[in-house]
C-alpha cells in the first residue's frame, strides 16, 4: 500500500511537471482565429492522469500547473485562472466518467466527456469571466509602444474584427459592443476550443493504448487495461489461448512411445 501511494505520487508529479512544461512549451495562434486563441498540449499529461489514477488525482495536476505558472504570468493571472477552470471541469468530468460509470465502452465516452465538458467549461469561462476581466485590465492599459487602452472592452473588440470576416468568410462586418459577446462565443470560443479538444483527445487516445504496462505498475486493474484493447489485438489474444490448449498429437505419440520402452525395461 505505501509503495502504491508513492508510485501515485511520483505519478502525479511527473504529470504535473509535464503539463507545465508544456504550458510554457510551443504555443501557436491559428489564422483565422483571434490572435490571443494559442493552442498548447498542456492538458494531454492531465487527460492521461484521469485516465491512469482518476479525477482527483488530475485535478491535483491541474492546481500545482497552475500554482507554479502564476509567478509567471503575463496576464494579471487571468488567462491562468480561466485554464484553471477549463483543466478542472475537464479532468474531473473525464476522470469519473472513465472510473466510475459503468459502462461498456466508457473509454470512447470518456474521450467524448472531454470534448463537451472542456467546449461548455470554454464557453463559460470566456462570456462570465475572461471577457469581464480582461475588459477591466485592458482598461488604462499602457503598451510599451506608449499606446493607452481608454476602454479594455472596445479594445478587445476591435481586435476580434478581423478574425470574425475571415471565419465568417466576410459575413459578419456589423461587430460592436453589443452584439460582440455572441460572435466571439459563436465564432471564437466555441470553434476553438472544439478544435483543440478533439485535437488533444486524439492524440491522447493513442498515448493512451500504449501505457498499460505503466498501468499496472500503479495498480490499475486488469478489466480497466483489456477495455482498451482493439478488437485485433482481443482475437488475437483469445486466439493464442486456444492454440495453448490444443495438444499436438506427435507429442503425445511420443511420450507414448517412452512409457512403452519404460515398462520393458522394468520387465
């Protein structure tokens, strides 16, 4: 038992510190999406964690990325809270999906809990929070260009303009402060996080068929390991069993033939 706990701790750490790494690593805006969207891996080493040790253990991960990147942070720690929210609602939902429902293909399920919960926890992340937030630390922001923001909201709108006439293929040119919430949770925040959510669980999903032996290692049980099996590999499987079973008659020919030269040797 205590060497299962400190394998799980051990675990959790190299999560956690891969997830920040990541966090840090290569981000990248896509085109034809506002330019502060960046897409990072950092929730893949977390989704593994749900998977591997369960929800709480993920959403461990979750608080220390988000501990050690606050000293760090470029945004009044606004764009790391909004992660916060988005890594807990999807590593816990994951988590207890995958661990504690019972279900025949919960694996697939658990993969499609992490794109609806990470799309809905965006979602409301950016209209009840990042929007309201960064519209108040825009405000009477001084770039290092000498460029003062008088309204953070106007900023941020003016700044997504572009972005919605080339996601909207130049439907949408009418943007203002009153209609801009709904085209940047349509147009943005909805297609954006959809993207990189099935992005993150595809790549997750063939991380996570090779780690069984790092399963077991921590105690995962057997029937969690074998859902995740192909077809392929379970007839395989299944088909290795028979042909153990099946006794090969030259062989039992032969130790015929031995006990036969045994008795006339006694005689």
């Amino acid at each position: 038992m205590k060497n299962l706990t400190i394998k799980r701790m051990v675990c959790i750490a190299t999560f956690a510190a891969l997830s920040f790494v990541l966090y840090l690593g290569p981000k990248f805006p896509l085109p034809f999406f506002p330019s502060f969207l960046e897409i990072n891996f950092s929730m893949l080493p977390i989704i593994i964690c749900a998977f591997m040790l369960g929800p709480i253990d993920a959403a461990i991960c979750v608080l220390v990325r988000f501990a050690v990147k606050l000293p760090l942070s470029s945004t009044g720690f606004i764009g790391e809270t909004a992660d916060l929210m988005i890594g807990m609602v999807t590593a816990l939902s994951s988590g207890i999906v995958y661990h504690h429902v019972p279900v025949k293909h919960k694996t697939l399920l658990a993969f499609i809990t992490v794109v609806i919960s990470w799309v809905l926890a965006g979602i409301a992340s950016n209209a009840w929070f990042n929007i309201p937030m960064y519209s108040r630390y825009y405000t009477g922001y001084t770039f290092s260009s000498g460029y003062k923001v008088e309204d953070g909201y106007m900023f941020i709108v003016n700044a997504c303009k572009d972005a919605f006439k080339l996601i909207s293929f130049g439907t949408v040119t009418d943007v203002n402060g009153e209609n801009f919430l709904m085209y940047y949770l349509l147009l943005a925040v909805l297609p954006f996080n959809l993207l990189i959510s099935i992005v993150i669980s595809s790549v997750t999903a063939l991380v996570h068929l090779r780690l069984r032996k790092l399963y077991d290692m921590i105690g995962v049980k057997k029937e969690d390991k074998e859902e995740d099996l192909s077809d392929f590999e379970l007839e395989e499987k299944s088909n290795d069993i028979e042909s153990n079973e099946i006794v090969n008659p030259a062989i039992i020919n032969e130790e015929n033939k031995k006990e036969t030269n045994l008795e006339s040797i006694n005689q």
